[in-house]
C-alpha cells in the first residue's frame, strides 16, 4: 500500500524533497501557499481599493512588483494560481534543490518566501496567514480530499 501523502500540511512541517523516497514511492510535487478569494487578492493588490486590480492585470501588477522590488529573477517569481474561485498564491515548490532546503527551514523569515508575500499582497492582510500551508500540487489532489472530507461530515451529521 502507497504511504499517504497528506493532501495539506502545516507552513512549518514542510514537506521532503520532491521525488524522495519514502517506503519505496517518491514524494509528490506540494506548493507552499496563502489561500484567498478573488476579492481579497485583488483588494491587496490594489492597496486596499477594489476597482483597481481585476482578473485582467493581477498577474501584471504582481510580476510589475516583484521585477521592481526583488533581485530573485523571473523562474522565482510568486505564482497566483486560481482553482474553484480562490486563488492559491503560491510562493515555493518542494523541487530537490539544496537552496530549498535552506528556504524551508526558516518559513517565517526566508527571503524569498517575504519576497512574495509582499509581492502577492499578503503582507497586507494578517488574515491571510492562517491559511499558509503546504498544499499537494497538482491541486485536483487537494479538492478531492477536501471532497472527501465533506462526505464524511454530511455522513456523521445523517445518523
């Protein structure tokens, strides 16, 4: 039997490497990101006004941010990803690299990790923080767990 790769862990458990071996099966790809909705993402961005960042430019106002604040290059860059509308706003992989490593250690205060937090928005709402973790990439992984979890809720409360 496959050993059970969570579908989210905690921001300060991360993840092994991806492909590392546990049991014999290779570690699957997660992300580690803040989950929010549209709204609140374009909110952010927009210095807290809507109107101004829509799902016509947020990329470009985060790329624009990023470009202007940070010297981490574009293959770095935060990644806001939508899926069942919220958005994931992804600021690492767990890619087998010594650097990330080093990244993961220290969540709260890496670099790159800040780096996209102000980037994304996050920085301006707290409320935000609660939902970093790492999250199973791809996320169809995540929303079937979460489906799941859902049916056995509606399972208990029925008896």
């Amino acid at each position: 039997m496959a050993p059970r790769f969570p579908c989210r862990m905690p921001a300060d458990q991360p993840p092994l490497l991806k492909g590392e071996l546990v049991d014999g099966h290779p570690t699957p790809s997660y992300v580690l990101a803040w989950v929010c909705r549209s709204k609140t993402l374009y909110r952010n961005l927009g210095g807290g006004k809507l109107g101004e960042v829509d799902d016509r430019n947020f990329s470009d106002v985060i790329s624009g941010r990023w470009a202007e604040l940070y010297d981490f290059g574009y293959p770095l860059a935060p990644m806001p990803y939508p899926r069942g509308g919220d958005f994931y706003l992804i600021a690492i992989f767990n890619r087998p690299n010594t650097d990330h490593l080093t990244r993961v250690r220290d969540v709260a205060n890496d670099p790159l990790i800040q780096a996209a937090r102000v980037s994304m928005g996050v920085d301006l709402d707290q409320s935000l923080e609660s939902t970093l973790m790492w999250y199973r990439w791809p996320l169809s992984a995540e929303e079937r767990e979460r489906r799941k979890e859902d049916l056995v809720r509606l399972q208990q409360r029925s008896r």
